[in-house]
C-alpha cells in the first residue's frame, strides 16, 4: 500500500536531497517510493511504499526536527 505525506517549507532540490538524506541516515530509505516537489507551494508529497504506523511516526518526527519543514 502506497501513503502520501504532504511536507510543508519545501522550497528547491536541495531540500528534497536534505531529506532524502536524512531518512537513509535513519535506515527509513526503503519505505520511500518517490518525493516529488511542488515549489510553487512550497511542498513536497512523499510516497511511501507499505509503512508501517511506526514508520510513519518516525519519519514525521524526524522530518519535523529539521526545523523548517512540517509533515501533514
């Protein structure tokens, strides 16, 4: 099953690398199936391929203590 999560204060690139990064530091890289980034509105939607509830805790809260971003 496939769930999306919207990232709020995505501006560039860089972020989507930062965060992507971030995950693989984590060992959550597995679970992400595309991040795909809407600059316009400054977001991103992240597909994540079968998460479980505690993966998708985690990858909230490690999202979120980067500090400029806030997952939906």
């Amino acid at each position: 099953m496939i769930r999306i999560l919207t990232i709020n204060g995505m501006h560039c690139e860089a972020c989507k690398t930062l965060i992507q990064m971030t995950l693989e530091e984590n060992n959550l890289a597995q679970k992400i199936k595309s991040i795909e980034l809407i600059s316009q509105k400054n977001q991103a939607k992240l597909a994540l391929q079968d998460p479980t509830d505690q993966d998708i805790s985690s990858i909230k809260k490690i999202i979120n203590s980067l500090g400029q971003y806030r997952v939906e």
